[in-house]
C-alpha cells in the first residue's frame, strides 16, 4: 500500500471567527501525516479593497524568551552564513528581523536549511515579490516553487517574521502573511 501523505502536504483554511472586534483565521497543514496548527491571522480590508491575512498581535502570547543575534553581514558571495547556533524548532520559534534596503534588480534572502541534504530559499526582490526555492536534494541547484506578489509596496528596510515549526513554515512582510509553506523536508534549526 502507498502512504500518499509521506509526500503530500495540504493547507487549510478552516474556521473565520470574530474576537474582541477583530476577524481571525485559523490555519492547519497535514503534512506528512502529522496535522500542525499555525499562528492565527487577522483578516483585513486594506486602503485599494483587498482581503489581506496579517500577523495577529495575540500570538506573542506564544513567544517564550526573547533571543537576540548579531546581525549577519549582507553576504554578495553566494555563500550562506548562518546564525551562530541551531533554533528549536520542535517547539516552534518565531524569527524577526529586517532585510537591508533594495534597489533595481537586487534581491536578499532567508535560507531555512532541511533534513536530507535540502532546504528552502526566500527571496525578496526590489520590487515586493517573493520568490520561494527548494534546494534539490544531492545538488546546489535550486527550483522555484512558487512566486508571491502581494502587488503592494513594503517598507524601505521591510520586517519580517518567519514562524517555523518542523515542516511548518509562516512568512510575513511587514505583518503582511506572504505564504504559508511545507518546507521539503524537517527544518534543522540552521537559519541563514
């Protein structure tokens, strides 16, 4: 017998319910057989009328101790540097910080290194879309597996947030939920 859920992932978009005046979504993912439950989402209307899902205040009630890194340098090599030491990520983390200013064609990016040899990249491009690339396992060749246009300008130094537990991964721009995403394989705790 095959065990389709060893290589599926499904993201669902279950209950939407109001609490203290604001409009909430809950989010679940089966991925490999195991069911996660991600952050809640605040729905919203914005200025141009588009149904947006953003990052909802109530979840740093889930943050435990606050963890400071130095900054990694902006690395033009092509080389990852990652943080000083792994992230539980059994347990779940929320990574914040900032990604430098771009311009023209450049584009900066998060690596979230995975079992099996694999991982994903985020890019973010000048021009406010998001690129997410899975490496190939055995390989340093990456494929894109989705492109994310929000069609909306960021910030100059844009926030984001990457909540990460397991294969689980949220994204968001200036509390703006990019993408939720199975990453290819278990994430290690190395983030660069």
């Amino acid at each position: 017998t095959a065990d389709f859920t060893s290589e599926f992932s499904f993201h669902i978009f279950c209950p939407v319910f109001s609490f203290r005046g604001e409009v909430l979504v809950d989010h679940q993912t089966l991925s490999r057989g195991v069911t996660y439950l991600g952050l809640l989402k605040k729905a919203f209307v914005d200025k141009a009328g588009i149904l947006r899902l953003a990052y909802w205040n109530g979840n740093e009630k889930l943050k435990g101790k606050e963890k400071k890194f130095q900054n990694i340098a902006v690395n033009k090599s092509g080389l990852i540097s990652f943080l000083p030491e792994s992230l539980d990520i059994d347990h779940g983390i929320i990574l914040e910080g900032y990604f430098p200013a771009l311009k023209g064609n450049e584009k900066s990016a998060l690596y979230i290194a995975c079992e099996k040899n694999k991982g994903t990249a985020i890019f973010l491009k000048a021009d406010g879309q998001v690129e997410f690339e899975d490496k190939v396992e055995h390989s340093k060749e990456y494929r894109t597996v989705d492109t994310i246009n929000r069609e909306m300008k960021f910030s100059s130094h844009p926030h984001f947030r990457l909540f990460l537990k397991r294969t689980l991964m949220e994204f968001y721009i200036d509390d703006i939920l990019i993408q939720c995403y199975t990453l290819p394989s278990r994430a290690t705790g190395k983030i660069g």
